[in-house]
C-alpha cells in the first residue's frame, strides 16, 4: 500500500490521499499525524537517525559525557546519558511504536489515543472489575457503569426515547453517574456509609475514575465487609429500585435502604467467606528474605531507582555465590530516565559486570515485575523493539546459563541500597572490589537469613 500510494507524497510525516483512493488508505491518512506523532526509533547502527554528523561515542561505545556537555544544557545531557548508546552490530534502526513498553503499535492503543485515553489504565480497571471478589452479575453491572452503557434516561433520550428526567427525583437528567452517585436515594446512601473526609473525592470524581476508585480500594471495610462488596451491591440495588420505579405502579423505595444494602453485603460476603480464597480475604503480613543461589551458582540482585517518571536515576548490584559471600558490586549513576529503564539498566550492567569477571551459572533477580515480564516475553518471541531487552538476552547468552527471577524489594536490600548510594555520584559507573562500609551489615543481615516483613496477599 505505501508503495502503491507513497510515491506521491515526499515525507512520510506528510501523507494525502485523492478522491479515488481506498477507503482504508484515506482512513490512515486522516489518521497519520496521531501515528507519526507517536512513531519514535529503537536505535540501531545509527545509520538512519544521526546526531548532527559527529560521534558522540567513545571507543568503548559510552557517551561523551564531558564533550556533551559542552555544547548542551545540563538536562539535556542527563536526558542522553540514560538512553542506550548505538551499537554497529544491532542492525538497523527501527521505527517504533511509543504507547506501549513493547513499542509495537495495537489497535487498542491506537484507538486510545484518538479518544485521548491512556489504555494501560483502562486494563487495569478491566482486571481490576474481573477479579472482584463478587458475584459475575455485579462484575457485568459495574463493567457497564465504567462503560457508561446502562440504558439511563439520558441515553434513551439521545435516540429520541422520551424524557431524560430521572424517574426517582424527578429533577435532573438521568445519566449513569446520576443514577449511581449524584440522585437523593443514592447520594443518602453513600454519605452514611463514607466518612466526611473522603466525600469531596468521592463524588467529584469523573465516572470511570469513580469506578477505579472503589474497586482499588481493597483494604477499606465496613463492619467487616470489603467496600468493593458493598459498593458493587449498592450500584445493583439502585438500578434494581431504579427499574421498579419505572414499570411496577405499586412499588415504593425503601425508607432505610442503607441497612437493607449492607444486609444483603453480609449475607453474601458471610456465604462468599466459606467457599472462596480470594486474595481480599488474605491481606496479612509475612516474611521476605534474601535466598543463596544453589552451588555452583551465582546470584546477581539489580535494582534501579528514579526520581521522577522520568526523573534524576541510579542503579545498582551485587554478586554473591551460595554462602551469601560478596564476589563483586558496581553502582552506575545513569543521569534521567523512566523508572522501568532505571531497572532495566541495572539488570544491562550487572550482566556486563558480571562477564567482565568471566562468572557464568547467574541467576538474576530483581524486584520489578514489570522487567522481568518483558525479558520473559522477548526470550519467547525472539525479538524485542525494546534494545535494553535485546541487549540484555544477547549478553545473557554469551554468558551462558542466566535465569531471571521477580522477588519482593525488601529482598533486596543490600542492590537496593547500591543503586540510592549510585545518585551520590557522578555519573557512570563506579565497580567495587570491596563492599562500602555502610553496606557490611545488609550483607551480614542477608548471610544470617534475618526476614523483612512485608503486606499484602499471601
């Protein structure tokens, strides 16, 4: 298709499209400044995208930090130094997609971003109403309020179905969030149930945000009884009442329908007790530690840290075999970067660290979920346009046998105190023959097995 309707146009940043085009190529055209404009280049050989013309690396492929900053403002330099420099033999530089951590271009984001929403945080309210501890009625009751697709007054009004009034207060339009929150029956409700402080949040709050607010709030009960419960059978009973109002003549709202919805709360949450494991039912605190590898084994522990998405970043490791025995640490300040490149780094440099000391059989851990993930995803497709990932898996197959392991930060201390102490620095990367001093007793901490407490779902 580009090369059917391209050869007309002089840039790819400038697409049009004639009368007699496709529909589809007309579609992308109109649709091309949001795709351009979130297109950036996972670098490379550095043959397509140029810094002006001059080597800005120096003969072991690191910026030149000091010529840097020189000619460019402090941040700038800070922004650069926590970019990945280009290396020949990576191939050619790639255009990428920049709304995901993959950097390739779904629908799903896409379509995000025409409608100015940010897809991550819709998935996380998608995951977030399915794994409700309630019952699927009440999950499909509050996925339709996120969606705004119950059929109000407001809605039926639109499409040229009657009046828009509501039904129970017979005063203000009737749309979703009206009927859940803002109507006297419901508004009652919820202010007897809330405490004073939390209401200027709560009915404030735009609809899906108001959605994502409730459910996230796990740890909050009343009378013993998760709020994601109550507020999901109070959603469903106002719609219920809602709906009698409408089409039964005799039916009157109840005059107390704060207790009957907290009742109807502990019945189920009192049957739900006794035949689920759900996760909210296990909030409890537990023990964390640092583990020794198996022998013959080395274990790398990288943490990363930023202050600031993106913002001022450090990282940080340490190498010890399987009495917990200090074989080697670097710190590397990295200058300005995301949170995830923070760890990412530090996972980059710990391997090189690691096969600069011709160590082999490593297991490396860290505490970010998130890092992991995208390594796991990478080894299994083969590819990533995330370099830090590519690089990452080709140093870890030149090493030889690497696994990647997520624990919980308060494993991790000792990595994670390397990568705070790495922000005292300059930056670049500071490898340390010995452990500093303030750093002997997280390491005697971690020989000696002491646990950390930690909460959360066991």
């Amino acid at each position: 298709m580009l090369s059917k309707y391209h050869k007309r146009c002089k840039d790819l940043g400038n697409l049009a499209f004639k009368s007699g085009d496709s529909r589809l190529w007309k579609a992308i055209t109109n649709n091309w400044p949001l795709i351009h404009n979130n297109t950036g280049w996972a670098i490379g050989n550095e043959n397509t995208v140029k810094f002006w013309t001059d080597n800005w690396l120096s003969n072991d492929n690191d910026w030149k930090i000091d010529e840097l900053r020189n000619y460019l403002p402090h941040d700038i330099v800070a922004q650069i130094s926590g970019l990945l420099p280009p290396r020949l033999n990576e191939g050619n530089d790639k255009a990428k997609w920049e709304g995901n951590k993959e950097g390739i271009c779904t629908t799903a984001h896409a379509y995000a971003l025409i409608k100015n929403e940010h897809v991550d945080e819709h998935k996380s309210l998608w995951r977030s109403i399915w794994k409700a501890n309630i019952q699927q009625r009440l999950r499909m009751h509050i996925w339709r309020i996120a969606h705004g697709n119950l059929p109000t007054k407001k809605k039926l009004n639109s499409q040229g179905l009657g009046s828009d009034i509501c039904p129970i207060c017979n005063r203000y339009s009737e749309t979703t969030l009206h009927a859940m929150r803002d109507c006297i029956k419901s508004r009652e409700v919820w202010s007897k149930c809330l405490r004073n402080e939390l209401h200027g949040t709560f009915f404030n709050c735009s609809q899906m945000n108001w959605v994502r607010w409730n459910l996230n709030n796990r740890r909050a009960s009343m009378g013993g009884i998760p709020w994601v419960v109550i507020f999901a059978i109070a959603c469903s009973s106002f719609w219920h009442w809602r709906n009698l109002v409408l089409y039964e003549e005799d039916f009157a709202l109840p005059n107390d329908p704060t207790s009957i919805i907290l009742s109807l709360a502990d019945q189920y949450w009192t049957a739900a007790s006794h035949c689920t494991n759900d996760p909210i039912q296990h909030i409890a605190p537990f023990n964390v530690k640092w583990d020794p590898p198996p022998v013959d084994w080395i274990k790398l522990n990288t943490d990363g840290t930023a202050y600031g998405n993106p913002g001022n970043a450090g990282c940080g490791g340490i190498l010890r075999d399987h009495k917990g025995e200090w074989i080697g640490g670097f710190t590397s300040h990295i200058g300005s970067c995301s949170a995830l490149d923070a760890e990412l780094w530090g996972i980059l440099k710990g391997l090189a660290f690691t096969k600069k000391k011709g160590l082999n059989s490593i297991m490396v851990e860290c505490d970010s979920k998130e890092a992991i993930t995208l390594i796991d995803k990478a080894k299994s497709s083969g590819f990533s346009f995330n370099q830090f990932i590519n690089r990452i898996i080709m140093l870890a197959s030149d090493i030889g046998r690497v696994t990647f392991l997520h624990n919980f930060r308060e494993a991790y201390t000792c990595a994670d105190w390397l990568a705070k102490f790495s922000l005292s620095s300059n930056v670049g990367l500071v490898e340390l023959a010995d452990p500093p001093s303030d750093l002997m007793r997280f390491i005697a901490r971690d020989k000696l097995g002491i646990s950390s407490c930690r909460v959360g779902p066991v």
